[in-house]
C-alpha cells in the first residue's frame, strides 16, 4: 500500500493529461482495494486469536476432533 502511495504521489503532470489523470485514477482504485483487503485480513485474524486451542476432553465450536480411526473433524460455526 506504501509503494503505491509514493507511486500516487510521484505522479507528475505530463503532456499527456488524460493518460496522467489514467494511472492516478488506476493508483488510488489498487489502494482501495488493497485496503479492503488489509481489513478482511484483520477480521480474520481477530477472529483466529479468539480461537482457543488448548486440549478439552469435551467437543466444542472450534474444537478439532480426533477419531480412533484417524478422521478428524472440525467444529464450526458461520
């Protein structure tokens, strides 16, 4: 996100104006989906650190199960 804001920023005008006017509007567009990115990235990962992972004898949301046979099953929720 940094890169392209210095790209943003170094943009100078060119005689071309419309192609100038082009590649900033292409620059701040990848931004904002950059950030929107960042911030999905986050939820998840909040939501991943609330997951507790310590060993329970009693299955619960979040709980991975493991079988006699080998299977393992993961508990979720959405």
């Amino acid at each position: 996100i940094q890169d392209y804001q210095e790209d943003l920023n170094s943009e100078t005008k060119s005689s071309a104006g419309d192609k100038h006017e082009t590649g900033r509007a292409m620059l701040q567009l990848e931004m904002e989906k950059l950030g929107q990115q960042y911030q999905t990235v986050l939820t998840q990962k909040n939501v991943l650190q609330k997951i507790d992972v310590s060993v329970k004898k009693k299955a619960q949301v979040g709980s991975l199960v493991g079988t006699t046979s080998g299977l393992n099953y993961f508990l979720a929720t959405s």
